[in-house]
C-alpha cells in the first residue's frame, strides 16, 4: 500500500523545521559570522525549500523573499510563500529570535503555515489553548525602531514592551502567550508574516491590518508594511488607539 501524500500542513512542518535545523548546523559548522553568515543561511534554507516544493507540489507557485519574483504567480490560486531565514541580523549576531516561515496562500489567504523557531516549529494544523493573558499586557516591538503606534498603544494600555528581533519571533511569542500583543507599523513584505498569520489565526488570535483591514497576499505590490496579531478581546481597543494616531 502507499502512504498517503503529506497533506500541505505536514509538509509546510517539515520543510520549515528542516530548513531551522539546516540553519543551526550551519551557524555552528561554517566558520563565519555576521552578515556573511546571514546570507550564507538566507541561500542554504532557500535552496532547500524551493527544491522540496518543485519535487512535492510542482503545480503551485513560489514567493520567497530570496528568489526572484515573476507575475506568473498572480494567475495561480495556489502560492506558497516563504521566509527562508527572517531575522538574517539576528541569526548572523548569535541570536535566537530569528525564524523560518512556510506559509500556502489560496486565493489570498493565509490558508496553511508553519513557523520553525531554533527547536521548535508551531504549525496552524496543530493549535494549542491561548496561554492566560499576562496582566499588564506585553507587547513584542522591534529592538531598533519601536513603531510610533506601538509606543502610543503601549502607554495607553500601561503595557510593557519587550524588544525583540524577526517578525516570526514576535508573532510567535504572542502564540506562545509570551506576550499579548503585536503591532508593527514599519513596513513589511508578504513573506515577513504569511506564515505568522496562518499560524496564529489558527490559535484563534486576531490578525490584520492596523486599520482593522483584511491580509491579503499574493499581490502584484508584495509590500505589506503593517501587521496587527493580538488576543480577539484586545483588538477592537488596540485598533481604535491606532486610529487616534492617525486622527491626531
């Protein structure tokens, strides 16, 4: 008898925990660092994602942040949008908020996705129960350029914020209930969170724009520049101290 074709979630799973631990064994065994290590992981994880997905589903269409784009993808209903390495700073630096993202967007929605953490993958066929909200809230912001929104929100709210590297890893902590709130306003792409939000969709989280618009993904413009993934019973407050920013 054959086994069973894996089904888009296990194999967006294997793919991205594949692709971490390739990262991981590179980070220790090649012998660089910094951004030479950065790229050397961007190109080594691509290879291996975009190879298994010509041998695995040869239908669909590829987005990745490392491989060139072509407008072939917009006529297809099936396109699998990847992440190879987010966090190429952080992962060169020796740290370990960085991430791998395979997400499957059908007809624009962040349908399937998986996120491989260093040691850890967290897959939207696999959710688990919310973790009780922390009080006060927390919200994950970039380390470098804190979002405008994000530190008016936080004030509002008495939340504390908790810097912290790739888009994968922010998303992910409010999944894990590390932290309750992700608001990022500083300009992203399609990859940077197809897959954070595939996931944490699944948990049941709030996810969409900042104005409180849909995701939508496979656009001819892969500029998607902001991003909120929060508790449902937070959203509705969040988005309206988002707009008062925009009002003032």
């Amino acid at each position: 008898m054959v086994a069973d074709a894996m089904t888009d979630a296990e194999l967006a799973a294997e793919l991205a925990g594949e692709a971490a631990r390739l990262l991981v064994e590179l980070r220790e065994t090649s012998g660089v660092n910094g951004r030479e290590l950065g790229q050397l992981g961007d190109e080594r994880a691509n290879r291996l994602i975009l190879d298994r997905l010509a041998t695995e589903r040869p239908a669909d269409a590829v987005l990745s942040e490392e491989s060139k784009d072509t407008p072939e993808r917009l006529t297809r209903s099936r396109v699998w949008i990847i992440d190879p390495l987010d966090g190429t700073r952080e992962y060169g630096e020796g740290r370990d908020d960085w991430a791998v993202h395979v997400a499957l967007a059908v007809d624009g929605v962040a349908s399937v996705g998986a996120v491989a953490l260093p040691g850890q993958v967290l897959r939207s066929d696999q959710p688990a129960p919310l973790a009780p909200p922390n009080r006060p809230p927390r919200m994950v912001v970039s380390r470098t350029r804190p979002a405008q929104e994000a530190v008016h929100v936080a004030v509002s709210l008495q939340a504390e914020l908790v810097p912290m590297g790739s888009a994968g890893a922010k998303a992910m902590a409010v999944v894990l209930g590390q932290s309750d709130i992700y608001l990022h306003s500083g300009g992203q792409y399609e990859w940077d969170n197809c897959a954070p939000v595939a996931v944490a969709r699944a948990y049941g989280l709030h996810c969409s724009r900042i104005d409180g618009s849909a995701l939508v993904y496979n656009c001819a413009d892969v500029s998607l520049p902001d991003l909120l993934i929060c508790r449902k019973q937070d959203a509705a407050r969040v988005l309206k101290l988002v707009a008062e920013i925009g009002a003032a």
